[in-house]
C-alpha cells in the first residue's frame, strides 16, 4: 500500500508565532495588534495632528518671542480675556453640556434625533456667546485694567499704547463666536468618532496667527490680532464643511419650534447644566490670567511666561488626545452599562486613569531635561530676548504639575459623562481660589512673578485631583454600584 504523499506546499508565516522566531517579530506582531484597537488608531490620528499644531504654536511662539518685550507682552496679554470667555463659556462648557445629552438622545433614539436637538441648541448657543462678547466689547478697558498689574498699565500709559492695547483685545473679542461653533460641530465630530478634525483645524488657526505675525511691523499689534481671527474663522468652516460631509444637516431648523417642543427636557437640561458649568476655570486659564496681575511691568515676564507654557504642555499633547478620544467612548459606556453591570465602567475608567498616569510621569522626566535644548532650538531659529535662563526655570517649575493636570484632565470627564453639575463647579472653585490666594501671597511676599503662579498653578491642580477622588470614590462605594471587582480586572471586557 502507498504511504500519502504530504503536500509540503510553503506555509504562510504567522506575524505572531509561538516564541521560535525571532523576538523582534513578537513586539512587532503585538504592535499590530494594537494597531486594530479603534481607540488606539484615533489617540495615534489625533496625537500626530496635534503634533503638527504643536510644531505650528513652538514657530509662533518663536516669532513673537524675536518682537521687542513690549509688542510680545501687549499682544499675549491682551488674547486673554478673550481667551477666558473662549475656554470657559465655550470649548469646554458646550462640549461637557451637550456631549453627554447628545450621546443619550443618539442611544435612545437615532442620529438624525441627535442631529436635530444640536440644530436646537445651535441659535441660542449663538446668541449667548455674542451677547457676552458685546458686554466685554463695550467695557474692555476698564476690564483690562481690572486684571492687569498697576505696574504693567501704567507702562501702558506712559508709553500712549492704551488705545493699541484696548483695540487689540477688542479685535481678538471676535474670536469666540467662531470657536461656539467649532464646539458645537465638534461634539457632532466627537460622537461620530471623526477627531482628526479637532487638530486639523488647530493647525488652520496657527496658519491665520502665524500669517499675522509675519505681516506685522515691529508693533503691528492689530495685524496680529485680525491674523488670529481669521484663523479662528478657518477652523469654525473647517469644523462645519467636515460635519456636513459626515452626515449633519441644517433641515430640520426650519421648524425650530417643533424642535423645542420635542427635545423641551433636553433643552432645559443642556442649560440646567451649562449656566453653572460657565465657572468652570482651569488651573492653566487662570495662570495666563494672575501672571498678566502680578507681573513686574513690560520685563517680558508675560512673553517668558507663555513661552515656558507651551514648553511645558508639549508632552501635553498626548493626554489632550486622549481626553479627546475617550470622552465619548466613556460616556457611550455609561449610557450602556449604567443600569445592569455599571462594573464595566469602572474597570475600563481605572485603566484610563492608570495608564495616563505612567504615560505622563515619564513624560513629566522628559519635559523637564527637554527644556533647555526647546529654548536652544527658539534662538537657533532666530535671536529673540534675553530671557533663555527664566524660560526654562519657569517650564521646569511648570513640569511638575504635569501629573496632576494630566489626571484632572482624564477624572473631570467622569463627572461630565455622569451630568453632574454642582460638584465639578464646586471643585473649580474651591481649587482656584487657593490658588489665587496662594498665587498672591508669594507675589506680595517679594517672590518672582513667575514662580508665584507656578506654585499657585500646581496648588489648583493638586486640590483639584484630590476632591476628584474623593468624590468618586463615594459614588464607587454606594451600595446600588454591582459587579464592582470588575474594577480590579486587569482587562475589562470590550464593549
């Protein structure tokens, strides 16, 4: 009898085998694995745009830190205020406020139901955000002064630059009606996971800024501010060109009215949640803010300042897209897991918060020795002012409240996915006003500006994390809370 002959037809080589290949080809096989995770693709997506703006933000800060101490410290001081109205009442209010009640409504119902209660909000929102940039637009001046140091105006005044200094606010003041937008259309973005727009749209504004710049003269404030602007502008166009082509739709404006008469509780709900969530400030808002009070006149320490911030918020970077990716995906999962294994949740939660946190604690080493050769690169690139020394003191003093920003950051979504609304208000406060407190003391105390509001920065961010925690482990430990151990499960399950 013939033996069968075997076939030895060439075997396909597996990207991950048993151990007997080489060890290369293991990493790189469990490097592909992750590659198919989604929420790994969009953190990679978004960190590289992001990247990209970065580079953009690191050649502006470049060419304002070459104008003369005056021009820089006028025209970053003067984007605040319009600065606090965009943070605050805008990016990260809309977002927090409709995000959640959208991603409910998409759940319950479909997406044109959700894409019909953001056309809703979309007036209104408007409305809002005009009328309070026409209250700072008529009382800017007296604004400014309010917050900016007597040393600082009185430079100001002395110099004739009131009216530059006013003018430049008022221009940049245009600003947050074209970053409402961007919000609103961003949550539409953010639920249908398309996140690449959020960077790409950055980078268009740092297009606009950095145009300003160029085609200023050595005090071109305005052209500086009306180059932000627009550039603002491009990337509001950007977010609704990108949302119409993923499926949003102006139709169902034309019954605005039966829209209310629809989504009524989710209407009042949205701005049940959106008036108080308008004194949410963050630590790093407020530091742009307390260094324009406590500055020591025009010695540049407000151009060192911002230049030692966005040194610092380089590694940054990361844990924005993380934020960013994982916001809806929590809040996806609480709206599925909340009333039958809300354990889910809390598995995937802890390993979030872990994970950020190692990230940012070797990022934190890295920033910190990655300071020096930055500000190398700033005066390679073109001499700018005297200040390499303070700029990388101030970024490394900075650094280290790098993991506190970073968990703050990941933990504040949790209370904005369970539609909390006292509790982070409460939060905010409690840790801005020590760290205005904290922020003045050591000014009076004869201690530099910049060190001052670093330590008062770290302050906010440290109290912040720690009533976080304290918050959410009371709501861990409630007694309806089921299937709790899943929390300790080093891989909850996929959802």
């Amino acid at each position: 009898m013939k033996l069968p002959i075997k076939d030895h037809k060439p075997r396909k080589l597996a990207l991950v085998d048993d151990g007997s290949k080489k060890p290369g080809s293991k990493i790189f096989g469990k490097f592909l694995e992750l590659l198919k995770n989604d929420n790994i693709k969009s953190v990679i997506i978004v960190t590289g745009f992001l990247l990209i703006r970065k580079i953009m933000g690191f050649l502006r800060g470049v060419l304002i830190y070459q104008k003369d101490e005056i021009t820089s410290d006028i025209i970053i001081a003067a984007s605040k205020i319009p600065e606090i109205i965009t943070i605050v009442l805008v990016m990260g209010t809309i977002l927090s406020s409709l995000l959640p009640v959208a991603s409910r409504i998409k759940e319950k119902y479909d997406d044109k139901q959700m894409v019909s209660y953001l056309n809703m909000m979309l007036i209104p929102l408007i409305l809002v955000v005009l009328g309070i940039s026409a209250i700072f637009f008529t009382f800017t001046e007296p604004i400014l002064k309010t917050f900016t140091s007597q040393s600082f105006w009185s430079e100001l005044e002395s110099r004739g630059l009131i009216f530059d200094f006013v003018w430049t606010a008022k221009i940049l003041l245009l600003g947050p009606v074209f970053f409402a937008l961007q919000a609103l259309f961003g949550v539409f973005l953010s639920i249908k996971k398309r996140f690449f727009v959020y960077s790409l749209a950055g980078i268009v504004a740092n297009v606009g800024t950095i145009g300003g710049i160029l085609l200023s003269g050595e005090q071109g404030y305005f052209t500086m501010a009306w180059g932000m602007t627009i550039g603002a502008g491009g990337a509001a166009l950007l977010y609704w060109i990108a949302s119409l082509y993923f499926g949003f739709s102006h139709k169902s404006l034309i019954n605005i009215r039966g829209l209310y008469k629809k989504f009524k509780p989710d209407f009042w709900s949205t701005w049940k949640r959106f008036i108080p969530r308008m004194f949410l400030i963050s630590g790093m808002i407020a530091s742009g803010v307390l260094i324009n009070m406590v500055a020591d006149g025009m010695s540049g320490q407000i151009t060192a300042f911002e230049i030692a911030i966005s040194i610092q918020s380089i590694f940054f970077v990361l844990i924005t897209s993380v934020g960013t990716v994982l916001f809806p995906n929590l809040s996806e999962l609480w709206n599925k897991h909340k009333d039958k294994n809300v354990g889910v949740f809390w598995g995937r939660f802890r390993v979030y918060v872990t994970n950020v946190a190692l990230i940012t604690i070797l990022g934190a080493v890295v920033t910190f020795f990655a300071a020096d050769v930055v500000m190398w690169l700033f005066e390679r690139l073109g001499q700018g002012q005297d200040s390499r020394k303070y700029i990388v003191y101030l970024s490394r003093l900075l650094t280290m409240s790098l993991l506190f920003q970073a968990l703050s950051e990941i933990i504040s979504k949790y209370f904005y996915i369970r539609e909390r609304i006292w509790q982070p208000v409460m939060i905010s406060l409690t840790s801005l006003v020590l760290q205005v407190v904290t922020t003045f003391l050591l000014a009076n105390s004869g201690y530099d500006a910049g060190f001052a509001v670093g330590v008062g920065l770290f302050v906010n961010v440290f109290v912040n994390v720690l009533i976080s925690f304290i918050f959410i482990k009371a709501d861990y430990n409630k007694p309806k809370i089921v299937n709790k151990m899943i929390l300790w499960d080093k891989n909850p399950t996929q959802t």
